[in-house]
C-alpha cells in the first residue's frame, strides 16, 4: 500500500536510511515530512514500511527527489518505480518545470527510464579536517545573500534554507551552513563568490572529528578546497534532469545542501 509519510513514520524510515549506510538523522527526515507533506511517499507490506520517496518543491521552478529507499528483503517488485512516479506526477501537478535528482549507479537505469537524463557528475568526500577550531555565528538574515543563492542553485530555496536552521557564517559574499549527521557530520550547503571567502568560512565551520562534505567537479576550485582540507571522495553520483533546464552557477557552488535537497 502506497500512502503519504507522517512524523510517526520517523523510526521506520530511518531504519531503512541506517541500513542502506546513509547519514540522515530522525531530524533531517523530520524536516522533509513538516516541510513537504504531500511530497514524502512510502509504501507498507505486511505492515511495516519497506519503501520511500521524498521530494522537495522549490517553487514552480524546480522540484528535488530524494531518500529513494527500498528494504532489502523487498527490492526488485517496482516499489521505487512506483514511488519516483507519484513523486513526478505531484511535481508536474503543481507545475514544476524542471525535477532533479542525485542518482546512484544502482538507481540511475531507473531514473533513464522514467526520462532523466545526466546533467553533470556530483562526489561526496569524507575527512577529519586540518583546522584551527573556531566558534561558527549563527545567521542573520539580514545579511544572508539570497540573490546569490538563487543565482547559483537556479531557484529561490530560502524556505528550505532556514528549515534548516543551522550554524552558519554569511554575509554578501556568501555563506556555509553545517549539520549532524549520523555516521559523520555534513558541511553544505555553500555558496561564495569568492573562493578566498569559501575556503575561510569552511575552515572556520569544519572541527577535527568525521565530516562527509558534497562537491560539483565542475567547480575546480571546491575540488581544489575539498583535497586542502585533507577529505577524500567516497562516493560519485550522477545528477540528473527530468523537463526544462534550470539555469545555474556551478562556480558558486562549494557544497550541495545534500543529495536529497540539491
């Protein structure tokens, strides 16, 4: 059975996320539900939650689908087929032009069926950085560059950024925003127009304890970054496009927001 997800479902979809080795906390899933409740997908068998699906709607512009999970012992019966289609059909019911992932290997010949197609290479790294600890600031909104934002990301995601809610440094040039993590801490989203002031806000974010940390290889300077930092890639991942072209600045971009968030 196919059903929306809810706040109660919390435990079971991170009993699915914990198994598949994925570093989202009950408090990442817990924003997803609240902020998109008509976008987070599962489906029950014998009772239990075997499957999900999540997507976040950044206006009429663009959608995100994300948390593509299936349980072991159900994989290979259409359930992510199903789930990625009803996420589809609610974006292109609300009218979004353009709906993107981050695909695995395993999960991308599904996505081409379904008419995605790849638009660019994205890598996770993990590390224990080579920092001098300082304290982060907390944001003000005042000064949060969310012009910049949208010309890098494509969209406007203030909503989403601020249901995040976590420690950053910003100002005009840009920001960095840091979360937990349960197998490491997660450094993203950042976005700078000036490398200088990148490389300075993350150092003064990153502490000497497990980080997982998401690049564009487009962005050579973020590649550069990420290796002075002394992380190493773990994973490579193909973003991928379902309608129109968003346009965005790969050179801004220094750290995703996450797979499931773009």
């Amino acid at each position: 059975m196919m059903r929306l997800l809810t706040s109660a479902d919390v435990p079971a979809t991170m009993e699915l996320s914990t198994a598949a080795g994925w570093n989202q906390t009950p408090q990442d899933w817990e924003r997803i539900i609240r902020f998109e409740p008509r976008g987070c997908f599962g489906i029950e068998a014998d009772g239990k939650l075997v499957a999900t699906t999540t997507l976040l709607c950044y206006g009429s512009d663009l959608a995100w689908v994300g948390m593509v999970l299936t349980h072991a012992d159900h994989q290979r019966r259409g359930y992510a087929r199903k789930l990625v289609s009803a996420a589809v059909d609610e974006a292109r019911g609300r009218g979004i032009a353009c709906i993107k992932l981050d695909a695995t290997d395993e999960g991308r010949p599904l996505y081409s069926s379904l008419g995605f197609v790849d638009e660019q290479p994205i890598e996770r790294w993990r590390g224990i950085p080579r920092v001098d600890q300082q304290p982060p600031k907390q944001i003000a909104t005042d000064l949060f560059p969310a012009e910049l934002d949208r010309e890098a990301f494509g969209t406007d995601r203030t909503g989403w950024l601020r249901a995040l809610g976590s420690p950053v440094q910003a100002g005009p040039d840009g920001y960095v925003m840091a979360r937990p993590g349960s197998r490491a801490r997660y450094l993203g989203p950042c976005i700078s127009s000036n490398p200088a002031h990148a490389q300075q806000s993350i150092g003064s974010v990153l502490t000497a304890e497990p980080w997982f940390w998401d690049v564009l290889p487009a962005n050579t300077a973020a590649l550069a970054m990420v290796q002075s930092f002394g992380f190493e890639p773990v994973r490579r991942l193909s973003r991928m496009r379902l309608g129109k072209p968003v346009e965005t600045r790969e050179d801004l971009v220094f750290a995703i927001a996450g797979f499931e968030a773009g």
